[in-house]
C-alpha cells in the first residue's frame, strides 16, 4: 500500500458521507481508507453511510472504538494502523 488516508470521525455521519465521496472518487488505486468512528452515539448510522461505500470500494476499512478515545488518540490510532508508506489525515468535516 503506498498511501493510507486516515478518517476519524465522531457523531457526523453525513459529514463522513460527504467526505468518503471526495475521497472514493479518487483515482489512485494504491490507496487504503482507514476509518476510525471514535464511538458515536448512533452507531447505526455511521456503519450505514460505512457500509454504503464499502459495497463498492474495496479500499476502505472501518474501525469503531470501543469506547470514546478523545480526538489525539484516535488520530494516533488511524496513523499506527496505517498500512501506507505515506499517510493523510482527513476528518469526517475537512
């Protein structure tokens, strides 16, 4: 894998929507999207917009935290997860 692109995101599913739209659309097909829900609340909803992409986009690989990390250490979570040689931070509202 050359690039990874991080997601975190926490209780903004339709934010995450938008974002994995921009980022799916990308050509480059040496690419993994990790996701990292850092435990919203609606978990139904985030796994729905997830799994929406996922159907098509084999590129893409979702993590839901067991329990709330707070925003560094989840960001630190995305980036020891990486399986690219380089990384991009995209939050779920970028």
């Amino acid at each position: 894998m050359a690039v990874t692109v991080g997601i975190p995101t926490y209780n903004r599913p339709e934010l995450l929507r938008e974002a994995l739209g921009r980022i799916t659309r990308q050509t480059y097909k040496d690419l993994e999207i990790l996701i990292s829900d850092n435990h919203s609340d609606d978990e139904a909803a985030v796994r729905a917009v997830v799994d929406s992409f996922t159907k098509s986009d084999p590129r893409i690989r979702f993590v839901r935290q067991e329990k709330n990390l707070g925003a560094i250490r989840n960001l630190k979570f995305l980036l020891d997860q990486a399986g690219g040689k380089y990384f991009l931070w995209a939050a779920d509202d970028d």
